[in-house]
C-alpha cells in the first residue's frame, strides 16, 4: 500500500483501481471517519420559483479529515458502496438528517422538509425502511417532513426489495424523489410503478438551457410529464438568473442551485 501522508485525498480518486490492501485501508479510514465525527451534513436551499420560500433543503455528506480535508460525496460514496460500510454511513446521515429536520419542525414557524440522498446500495437491503422507520420515531419526526431522493445509478429495476422499500416508503407517508431525472434507463416506468412525490431534472440538462433550444425544448418536455403526472418538478444545478427566468416560464415549481445558495452548514439555514 502507498503512503497516504498528507495527501489523503488521492486515496478516493474514482478511477484509482485499488488494490485489495489498499482498499482495507481505505474502509479502515472511512470506518474511523464515521466513528470519530468527521462526517457532517451539509444543507442545500430549494426554493420555490419566483418566490423566497425554501420549503426543502437536500442534505449533502461531507467528510473533513483530521488533515482539515474536506472531501466532496463523489469521492467516498463509490468506495464505501464497494465496501458496504454505505449503509452505516447511510443509517447515520439518516439519523442525522432527521434530527436536524426534528429540531427545525419543533423550532421553525414555517418548518422546512429535508431531502435525503440514499445510495441503490441501501434501498436494496431488506433492513433500510426499519432503519427509516428508527430515525423517524428517535427524531420524532412527521413522515411527510422526509424526502427520500432514489436516483437509477446501480439499481436493477426488478430488485424485489428495492420494489418492496419504494412501496414501504409510499405507505410510510415518507415522500420519494427521482434524483438525476433523464439520466437513467427507467425513469419514466418509476413513475408508474410508484408515487413518486417530485422529479428532480439533472443538471445536465438545466446547463444549455439558456443558448440551446433544443436543451431548452427537452426541459420543457420533462416538466410537461411532470405536470400531467401531477409530480412536482425541481430544477438541480440552476447557476444564473436567465436559467432560473426560463425554468419558471416553462411552469418548473422549484430551483435548486449555486444562484439561490450553495450547500450550507445548518446554522445557516
Ligand atoms: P446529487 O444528489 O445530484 O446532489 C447535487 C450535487 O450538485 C451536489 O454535489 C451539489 O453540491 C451540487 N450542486 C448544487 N447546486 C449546483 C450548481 O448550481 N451547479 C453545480 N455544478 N453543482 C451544484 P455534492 O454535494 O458534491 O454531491 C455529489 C453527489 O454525491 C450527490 O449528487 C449524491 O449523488 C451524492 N451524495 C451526497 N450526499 C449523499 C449521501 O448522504 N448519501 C448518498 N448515498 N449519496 C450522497
Ligand atoms: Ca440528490
Ligand atoms: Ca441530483
Ligand atoms: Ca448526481
């Protein structure tokens, strides 16, 4: 195994092909992150368009290191989904997130839903709407204040548990969000087969938005389903004025993005 030193980051690099010894070691910090607090849950805005309402916040893993790194999600998440240490990590930002969602529904006048991000990994074990169920009551938190954001990376449509947990979740009260909306080959049969309470367009087609009719015609088109599915729709990766202009013309009820505010540590929200 290579030394780490002070370049910890290098060890996550996606298109590293670790050996079987450097991925124990990996697993090994990845463990002793989650044990010792180094993980903490960043909260991104989601904001009605045209209005300053935020009635949803995404939470987003970081991890910062004792080396004062901070590592983005797309560096670990891959690896601790090799390893399966994603559902511990899972259960805690689970837990975490519905305490954070429980403080502001008992504090906030108007409190704010929390979105949470779930690996196909998690919605794959038999284990994971118990461990919903868990977070929920030690929070004391409303169903209907969690949004579970599935998204089609890795998932094997048929899974008969992953069917079984989308279906758990619906008749849980606990809403659920197509992440990565167009990016997938099954999205639009998600949408028959469950409730699916909003639809999360990729930033891959928010970005040309702006210079590109076809893009522009594409996003209409999505929301156009959206609409007649009566689900609501949110624009991700919404960086300037003229695109979030446009996505409120063409009817998309709610922006997320670096215009309206980057993640953001709770204090802040
Ligand atoms: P995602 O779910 O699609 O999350 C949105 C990503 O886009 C976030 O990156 C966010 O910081 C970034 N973003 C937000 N607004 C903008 C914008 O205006 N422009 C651009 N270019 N980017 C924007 P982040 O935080 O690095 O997360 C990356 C991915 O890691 C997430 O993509 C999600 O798939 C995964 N992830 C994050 N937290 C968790 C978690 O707790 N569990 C699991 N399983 N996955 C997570
Ligand atoms: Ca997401
Ligand atoms: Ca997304
Ligand atoms: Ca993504």
């Amino acid at each position: 195994a290579k030394e780490s030193g002070g370049h910890g980051a290098r060890w996550f690099a996606p298109e590293m092909k670790a050996s079987a010894v450097d991925q124990m070691m990996i697993e090994g910090r990845l463990r002793h992150a989650l044990e010792s607090g180094e993980f903490a849950l960043f909260y991104q805005p989601i904001q009605r368009a045209g209005s300053a309402d935020i009635p949803v916040v995404e939470t987003l893993l970081r991890w910062n290191t004792a080396q004062k790194e901070t590592i983005a999600p797309d560096r670990f998440i891959p690896v601790a989904e090799k390893c399966g240490l994603i559902h511990d990590i899972g259960r805690w930002v689970l837990r975490e997130a519905c305490r954070q969602a429980g403080d502001w529904f008992r504090t906030r006048r108007n409190p704010i839903v929390v979105s949470v991000n779930a690996s196909p990994l998690q919605l794959a074990d038999p284990g994971f709407c118990d461990d919903v169920e868990h977070a929920l009551e030690a929070a004391n938190l409303p169903p209907n204040h969690l949004v579970i954001e599935i998204t089609e990376r890795l998932i094997v449509e048929d899974d008969f548990v992953t069917v079984a947990n989308i279906r758990r979740l619906n008749s849980m009260g606990v809403r659920v969000a197509l992440d990565d909306f167009g990016t997938g080959y099954s999205s639009l049969r998600y949408l028959t087969r469950f409730q699916i309470y909003s639809i999360k367009i990729d930033k891959s087609f928010i970005r040309n938005i702006v210079t590109d009719a076809k893009a522009r015609a594409l996003v209409q088109a999505i929301i156009g389903i959206g609409k007649s599915l009566n689900v609501s729709m949110v624009a991700e990766g919404v960086e300037t004025q003229e695109q979030a202009d446009i996505l409120k013309n063409l009817g998309c009820a709610f922006l997320q993005g670096y215009l309206i505010s980057r993640p953001v540590a709770p204090a802040a929200i």
